[in-house]
C-alpha cells in the first residue's frame, strides 16, 4: 500500500471510529456501499476527489487531515483519557475485593 492510500486508511478509520460510527453507519452516511469503505480502509481502493471531500465532510475534519501524519491532539488525549478510566475502574475492583475479603 502506498503511503498516501495508508495515510487515508488510517485517518479515516480513526475519526470515524472518534465519532462511534461503524462502516455501514458511515457508508450511510456518505451515501456509498459499506463495502466500498472498507476497500479504503484497507488500502484496496482510493476514491475519488468528490469522494474524499463527502468523507471529509462527514468526518466534520478539513479535507487535508485525512492525507496528516501527526494524530489529532483531541484524539490523543480522548486515548489517554480512555486509559485513565480503564486503570481507575481496575483500583476500584481490587479495592472492592480487598474490601470483600
């Protein structure tokens, strides 16, 4: 896969999956196959530039993002913030079974 078909691949997968959309949600939503997403989503096939501007669009991002090296800051820190919580809730059992014993 070409970097720019990679770069797409992933930016797109990542802002859609930031926005809880599944590819037939998606797909829907831009008015194409789902199947059709996830030849783009694996490289497979490139759309057109009509195409990637709908997905831009859908995505609420700028059309450039999608073809960006670096992670959204949001998203980064929306990763962290999911850690966080995933590590506190496990305290919070083990306090909870320590407490139970």
């Amino acid at each position: 896969m070409t970097d720019i078909r990679r770069l797409l691949a992933e930016n797109m997968k990542i802002h859609r999956k930031s926005l809880g959309l599944s590819q037939a949600k998606f797909a829907e939503k831009i008015d194409t196959a789902s199947n059709y997403i996830a030849l783009i989503e694996t490289g497979k096939r490139f759309p057109t530039p009509q195409m990637i501007e709908r997905i831009a669009l859908a995505l609420k991002i700028d059309t450039p993002d999608l073809f960006s090296v670096e992670k959204p800051k949001s998203l980064v820190l929306k990763g962290i913030h999911k850690q966080i919580i995933t590590e506190l809730d496990q305290i919070l059992t083990n306090l909870q079974d320590e407490a139970g014993e």
